[in-house]
C-alpha cells in the first residue's frame, strides 16, 4: 500500500474508543439491522452507462454500550455487509448489472460512532452520532474473460490506495418501544468519502458517498 500512514490512523481511530474500557459499561443492547446502501457516482464519464446512485443490500447488528449507567451517551459499534457485482469503468470500480459484471465485491462497514440517545416521550427516543469507519471491500472475479479478470487486482488496490476504506460516519434514529426489553426503528447514516479531499479524481466531494437506510430491532440484554 502507497499509504500505510492512512491504515495507521484507521487503527488508532477505530481502537480509540476502547483505549480505556472501564468507563463503558458493558453491553446494554443489541441492533440488527437490515435496509438498502446508495452510492453515489459522480465521475461524468459513467453518465448513462451504469445506474447512479447505485442501490444494494445491506444485513448488519451493533451493540449498545453505554459511557456510565444511566448516561444518553453510548458506544455503538456495529458491522454491515453488502455486496454487489462490479465492473472497472473509467478509472473505477463501479457496481453494476449482473450481465456486466466481471468482479463480484463483498464489503463490510465497521462503524464505531458514539452516540447521544434522547427520550422524548410516547415511548420514542431519537439518537444522534458520529463516529468513524472501515469499508472493507474486497474483490473476486467471476468473468473468466483474461482482459476483464485482469481488472480485479487493479480494483482491490483502488479500494485500499489513498485512504478509500477510511470514512467517518454519521446518523440519526428514530426508535420507539414495542416493550421494555424490545424497540422498533429507523436509522439514517451517511458515510463521508473525505479521500476525495486528497484523491485527485477531481469529481465532487460526494463522489462514492455511502447513504444507509435501515430498519432495526433493538433487544436489550
């Protein structure tokens, strides 16, 4: 990798949160979660030629740990896989049709956001958070093709070169309590593509900005 100072700072970033783990209490809560990730697209040159904002899959779960008993504030780390076929089309790796697909991309979004949680009665709570994330995506080819097959190790290296798999996170939730052990919910995240700042694409900022939708069960422990 051209860059292991990026893969440096994911690490301490991501393990920040655990540096000290007696001021967290221990798990309160488990969420899984399920709904739909978008990517944006904004490279001009893929206009017409492949669906923008692509749209996938996603099946997650975080668990709940808050700061001390009682507090609204809690660490909330959670993982999501989602998975799509891909081609390599003008200079990046983009999902795709299944028909044009010669790699089959299996990603995973280690999230670590702290979050402020806010009962506002009726048995709703709204959450805020923000945190930082790991999008693990790996590539594996399924066009035997020899030019098409050739693509798949210059998509692994995009995914990992210039700091792609570092992005914070942000969320908002809605959530309201079925019982008092179980609570029904929506969550809303955006997962900021900030290597565009240094990349030198020259797209938007937005250029593969990751948006999730997703409907949560929360099951308190």
């Amino acid at each position: 990798m051209k860059h292991p100072p990026f893969a440096l700072a994911a690490l301490v970033l991501a393990l920040l949160p655990l540096a000290k783990p007696a001021a967290l209490e221990a798990p309160l809560a488990v969420r899984p979660t399920w709904g739909v990730i978008v990517e944006n697209l904004l490279d001009p040159a893929l206009s017409g030629s492949v669906s923008s904002p692509s749209l996938n899959f996603n099946l997650g779960a975080g668990v709940v740990m808050p700061f001390s008993r009682g507090s609204r504030f809690s660490f909330e780390p959670s993982a999501d896989f989602y998975f799509s076929n891909y081609e390599y089309f003008g200079g990046q790796p983009v999902p795709t049709a299944e028909e044009y697909g010669s790699a089959f991309v299996l990603g995973l979004l280690l999230d670590s956001p702290v979050v402020y949680s806010l009962p506002i009665g009726g048995g709703f709570t709204l959450g805020i958070g923000v945190g930082l994330c790991l999008d693990v995506r790996v590539a594996f080819t399924i066009d035997q093709d020899p030019v098409k097959a050739a693509n798949t190790p210059i998509m692994n290296k995009y995914f990992w070169d210039k700091g792609r798999f570092l992005t914070p996170s942000s969320l908002v939730r809605a959530e309201y309590a079925l019982t008092d052990r179980v609570a029904f919910g929506f969550n809303g995240k955006v997962f900021w593509p900030v290597y565009n700042l240094w990349s030198g694409e020259g797209f938007s900022f937005f250029d593969q900005g990751l948006y999730l939708v997703d409907l949560s069960i929360v099951y308190r422990l």
